[in-house]
C-alpha cells in the first residue's frame, strides 16, 4: 500500500522554525534551479504574468477556475482550488523544518486516516514525486458506502510543503489531470521571513491578478483544517 518508514524528525516537526529567508523577489535563477516548478522565489526573476495570492503566485489555464476557500469564522484565505466542469486541484502550501522535509511523514498521516476511515491507498511515483492513490471512503444512498477518488501529491522547497489534493476526473484521467499538473508546475512559493513552526499554514490573501484581468467576486465562505483536506464548501470564484 504505502509502506515508507517515517525519517526520525521527531524534534524537528515539534519545534517552532526560528530562521528567517529573504523573499527573493529581484533574484536571478540559481544554476540548479528546476525548470518548471512549483518554485522557490528566489528561483524567478519576474513574477508579473501570475496572480498573486499571497505565499502562492500561479498562472490558471484556460478555461478553469479559480476558487478561494475562505474560513468563515475569520475569514481567512485558507486554501486555492483550480477547477473546470470535470475535476480540480486544491493547493496549500505550509512552514517546514530547515533541515528536513515532512512529506514522507504526512503521506504516513493522511494514508493511516483514510484507512481508518475505511478507505483505501496507494502509494505511486508521480510527476512531483511520491504520491497516493487513493479512494475515500463517504455515505452513500441507502446507506451503503461509496467511494470518492483521490490523489494526494507533494512538492517541498526551501524550509516550506505544498500539498496538492486532485479530485474528480483529475484523480482518475490521465489527460484530464495533465491540464492542472500545468497549473502545478506554474506555481511559485513564497515563503516570506517570519519564523513559523513546521507545518503552519503559510498565509494566502485575495488575489492580485496580472494587469488587464479582472478581479475576482466573493460567492461566499468555506472552512478547511490544516492538512485534513476532507471538508469542502461554497468558494469565491473566478472563471478564467
């Protein structure tokens, strides 16, 4: 199924993270620099043809949507969501530890609750890394249970996590998912340089658009737990 052994970051993933990174904005690429991402800021040197939502800029393809999830209790931004009519991508992207990455023991996490819950996983090599595969658990009609596919992936960076949960046809067509892994690999991170303890959410905002696009409209309000991405709501949209 998903079978990895957890690193030994006990104290890591316990600890508040007291460094501190300068965004990076003006910097050129790094040698090393990945060619697609998502990436570090300080591995791009213009950011103006994406939005800005904050510690996540992206471009959203044609044709899809692009939902805010705002809590509704203090109506905070707490996750992105590309969608169109036949599946979607929610990103997060979270504080991590300087000298390790928590990927391998969130995969750990989230498999060990959707079996509980009765659900079932995988574990594959995808194209950002170590993935699941997996099918949720829900109620169904009559009583009975059915099952709702999806693929957990993760990408990290320089001290931060992004989680990226795909839904619908996403989860299950090849060239269907193709269109929002697009949108992935568009993705920029940053950080910014406040100390944050691993796993904190990393704050996201209304967006910026690039100049001569039109601002988004508030539909409502949505509530999502950090790294428990099983609740859904109404959403601020945006059709692009």
């Amino acid at each position: 199924m998903f079978g990895r052994k957890k690193k030994n970051a006990a104290d890591e993933a316990t600890e508040p993270d007291t460094t501190t990174a300068s965004d990076g904005a003006d910097l050129a690429p790094s040698e090393d620099a990945p060619a697609q991402g998502p990436r570090d800021i300080s591995d791009v040197t213009d950011t103006s043809s994406l939005v800005d939502l904050g510690s996540i800029l992206l471009a959203p393809s044609s044709g899809t949507e692009l939902r805010l999830e705002v809590d509704q209790g203090t109506n905070d931004v707490t996750a992105v969501q590309i969608a169109d009519d036949d599946g979607a991508v929610q990103v997060q992207v979270f504080a991590a530890p300087r000298s390790s990455g928590i990927w391998d023991d969130i995969r750990d996490e989230i498999a060990a609750q959707i079996t509980g819950n009765g659900g079932t996983v995988e574990q594959a090599k995808g194209p950002f890394g170590a993935e699941l595969l997996t099918r949720l658990a829900q109620p169904g009609p009559q009583g009975r249970t059915v099952f709702a596919p999806a693929i957990f992936a993760g990408a990290e960076g320089p001290r931060w996590f992004l989680r990226a949960v795909y839904s619908g046809a996403a989860a299950v067509d090849e060239s269907t998912r193709a269109r929002f892994d697009e949108v992935m690999r568009s993705i920029v991170v940053s950080r910014g340089e406040e100390p944050r303890a691993p796993r904190e959410m990393l704050p996201l905002q209304m967006p910026t658009a690039p100049s001569g696009q039109d601002p988004v409209e508030e539909d409502g309000d949505a509530q999502v737990d950090d790294l428990k991405p099983f609740q859904r709501g109404p959403e601020i949209t945006e059709v692009r």
